[in-house]
C-alpha cells in the first residue's frame, strides 16, 4: 500500500516508510491513497481479535509479510490484554471498552501494536539507525507509548508532558516509569505548547542532522502516526462482528458510532472502517468544553485562538486537533492545496475557513463540566455502570443526539478509560465526598462500583519518582540532544 502526505502528492512512501517517519517532511500526514476493502464480513466473523488484527494489518502493510504481520498482533495483544480484548457494555447505546489494557485508557489499543510495528519496518528497510520516539501527550498517550517500548531495542523514547494538565494518576504513572530507554519530562505551557514543540522537531532539519550525528532518526508515537490509526481501525470491525454475534443487529445493518474526540484519531479510525466498507452511518463527534470541533463542523470554521480549558477529561484538552487534517483531505478528494492552505492559516493565524459541509456524515456536539457529571451520573444510576468523564463526554454528546435526530440506531460509544483514572470527577459526580488522598478515591470508588481496583493504579502509590524534570519549550531540542548525547558515552 502507498502513503501519501496531505500536503503533497509527490510525498509518497510505503507502509514501513511511512511508520518510520511518522510524518512527511513538508508536515503533512502520510494517509491511505486508497481504502482497502474488507472481504465478506461472515468471513470475518470467525476470526478471534488477533486474528482480525493481522488481517487488517495486513491490508494496509503488506510489505512486512504475513508471518511478521502475525507475530506483531501476537505480540501485541498478549495476555496484557484480558480473554475478551475488547468487551462491550449493552446499556443506553453500547459501550465499547477500549481500556483493558496495560495502562487503562484505549491508547493501550495502538500503542502496543506500534513498537513492533516500528520495529519491523526498520528491519525491513534495512535500517541501521536507532529510533528516537518523541510523545507530546495529554495525559494518556505518555504512559501508554511507555509502556510499549520499555526495553525495546534500539528505540528510545521521550515523552513530554504538560506541567499541571494532567491527571494525579496519569502524573504519577509517567513519573514512575521504569525502563532504561525511556525518559518522560513535563513542560511549562499546556497540550499545544508540548504538540507544537514536538512537531517543530520534525520538522527542522538542522536538529535532525544532529541527531544523525548521534545515530538517531526521529518517529512519533503520537496519532499523527499512520501505525496509530490503522490499528484503531480494528476495535470498530471487530465490535461490529460481535453485535452480529449476539445477534443484536444482522449482519450488513448499519450502525452510528459516537467518540469523544480530541486529536481526532480514534474517530478517523472509524471513518476509515466506514470507507473499507463496514456498515457505519453516523460518526458522532463529541467534545469537551474546548468545542473548537463542534464549531467547526457546525460553521466550517476551524479556530484555535482561544484560551485551553483544563477539564476532567484532560486527553481531549486540544485546540489543534492533528487528524482532522486527514478527515478533510479524504473529504476534499485529496485537494492538498486546499489542506497546505488551511494548514498554513492555521499555523499563523489559528483559524481558517473550510466551507459547509455536504453530506451528513457527522453529528458534532460537547459536553460541559456539568453534563460530564449528570452522564456519569444517569449511567449509574440507570445502569449501575461507571464510566470515567471521557466516556461520559459520549454518553452525554449520545443523548444529544438522539433527542435532535429521532435516530434509535445501535451507537457504538467509545469507552476510552478506566474511571479509575478520574476518581475525583466521577466521585463527585456521583454526589460522594471526595477525599483528598487520591488513594482513598480509589478505594470509595470500587466500594462503590464493585470492580477491584485495577493492581497497575493502586501500586502507584508507594511507586518511586524516578523523573521529575520541568522544562521550558525552547529548550526541548537542547534537553533531547543532552539526553541522547549523555546516554552515548
Ligand atoms: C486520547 C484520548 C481521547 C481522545 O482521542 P483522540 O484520538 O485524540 O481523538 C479520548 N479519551 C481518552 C481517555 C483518551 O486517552
């Protein structure tokens, strides 16, 4: 399969290449120049989660080999992961449960099929560099992208956290990480300060030549990376197969699907089911109170100049929400005028204008803080089910929307934390006291949920600090150099 940029049409590279890169030199994002299509679902049915894994992997990254191909998914959905990888939750639309893996929220789905997939790739080029990963994250895609290349040869990776903008847990998952090849650091400013220093590393190429020096090219974890979106592709064909399964629609009915969004990766991943040819209607696109998505599909005006609300679903506190690039680029057939434009305005003037869109595809709505907790709230009350505030984002966006709409069609919503993350917000939510030790937060919560705390958040609590360095910004590539060049000699 080729990958071509958004910005370029002569930019055009393989499926390792593209992986490696993490994005094209000009900073646009490698996409599919054609959609794959998926055989015939009732043969897909059969298939167990990795195997469907391979599958799909496959299609768009066939020049690793099958075999390879197979040994990734093994790899990556081992026994971190439960029996059923990906359970679904029958309430008031079906949740889908993306975070049972090692670091509870749904970038585990992704993330630990990426090392290997980087891994791969580098071996199939030929490549004799070592790979420096750098992670802006916004909370839970740094431990995620930790976890997945802890001790991985040949591969360092750097995760860059903003300082006060996560979660206590999210803070001490990151600050604790063991792994000789990982460092983790949180920088003054917020999400878009970090995303922004990170992309600009990409894209000078004075820093990289001195990396080279040191034996390193760069890649990124984070879900402007093609590795990241393919792999979230399959969560919604094999969630789809399973509602056939259990006999809850027949096969070829169509579905919605609502997400809570921020950098627009997960729900891209669904429109890119859609497009392989998977039976998806609406795509439910659900923000925070940082609603810059909501305005944008209901005024085709993106603006990004606007103060960053902190909230309590902290991975979707995002101004410039990266893959929407895509989105619009497959929307525009592939206009990469139109997308090096909007890019550029974007970039010096946060905004630009887009145009209506046509077709009905998505159905944009936010929740604020309030309707964050009156969502965790109904859901526990009506379905004695806990969902953390990312979740309840969704739920409540969900609600929105079939009241505007009529539309009773099955909803698939993304489940994309473990609510003992957030202890605090769902706590409070739910009209408890909330103690002050976090700690104790978990505890009240499974008092509460009758679900045991899971043993990877409860052990942070006597886990050692072993990175705690804040830094400025501009000083990111300087402190990446130190830190490589230190770990030379
Ligand atoms: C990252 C994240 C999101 C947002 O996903 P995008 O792919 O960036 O849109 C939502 N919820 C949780 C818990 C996350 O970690």
């Amino acid at each position: 399969m080729k990958f071509v940029s958004t910005r370029d049409e002569n930019s055009v590279v393989n499926g390792p290449q593209a992986v490696i890169k993490g994005i094209s030199p000009e900073g646009g994002l490698y996409v599919p120049n054609e959609f794959p299509q998926l055989k015939n679902l009732e043969e897909l049915i059969k298939l167990d989660y990795r195997e469907l894994a391979s599958y799909i992997l496959n299609l768009y990254f066939e020049e690793l080999g099958i075999d390879k191909i197979k040994e990734i998914s093994e790899k990556a959905y081992d026994n971190k992961f439960p029996e059923e990888v990906v359970p679904l939750t029958f309430a008031d639309g079906i949740f889908m449960e993306l975070y049972h893996g090692k670091t509870h929220a749904f970038k585990d789905m992704a993330l630990s099929v990426l090392p290997h997939l980087l891994k791969a790739s580098l071996e199939e080029i030929g490549d004799e560099n070592k790979v420096l990963i750098l992670v802006a994250t916004s909370g839970d895609t740094g431990k995620a992208a930790l976890e997945g290349f802890k001790n991985v040869d040949g591969v360092e990776a750097m995760v860059f956290y903003p300082e006060g903008g996560v979660s206590e847990i999210q803070r001490l998952q990151m600050a604790s990480q063991e792994g000789e090849n990982l460092d983790v650091f949180s920088i003054v400013g917020n999400f878009d300060v970090a995303q922004t220093a990170v992309k600009k590393a990409f894209t000078d190429k004075e820093f990289q030549k001195d990396l080279l020096d040191l034996g390193y090219e760069l890649s990124s974890a984070n879900s402007i990376n093609i590795g990241r979106l393919v792999p979230q592709i399959i969560y919604y064909v094999y969630s789809y197969l399973r509602l056939v399964d259990s006999e809850k629609i027949k096969m070829n009915d169509s579905i919605n699907v609502c997400v809570p969004t921020g950098n627009f990766g997960n729900i891209l991943a669904s429109y890119y089911a859609k497009k392989m040819g998977l039976p998806i209607d609406k795509l439910i696109v659900a923000s925070n109170e940082n609603n810059v998505l909501t305005e944008f599909f209901t005024s085709g005006s993106y603006n990004s100049d606007r103060d960053l609300h902190l909230t309590s679903s902290p991975s979707m506190d995002i101004l410039v929400s990266s893959n929407l690039e895509r989105f619009l680029y497959h929307l525009s057939s592939a206009d990469t005028k139109k997308i090096s434009q909007a890019m550029e305005n974007l970039d010096k003037d946060k905004n630009y204008i887009w145009g209506d869109f046509e077709d009905d595809l998505i159905f944009a709505g936010f929740a604020d803080e309030e309707e964050i907790s009156q969502a965790i709230n109904s859901c526990y009350n009506n379905f004695s089910y806990v969902v953390d505030p990312h979740t309840a984002v969704a739920y409540s966006v969900y609600r929105e929307y079939k009241e505007f709409s009529g539309d009773e069609k099955p909803t698939l919503i993304a489940s994309t934390a473990s609510p003992y993350k957030f202890p605090g917000k769902v706590l409070s939510s739910l009209g408890k006291e909330v103690p002050k030790d976090e700690f104790q937060r978990l505890e009240d919560l499974s008092e509460l949920s009758h679900i045991d705390i899971p043993e990877d958040l409860s052990k942070l609590k006597t886990a050692k600090i072993i990175h705690d360095k804040v830094i400025e910004a501009n000083q990111m590539q300087d402190i990446i150099k130190e830190t490589i060049g230190g770990k030379n000699v």
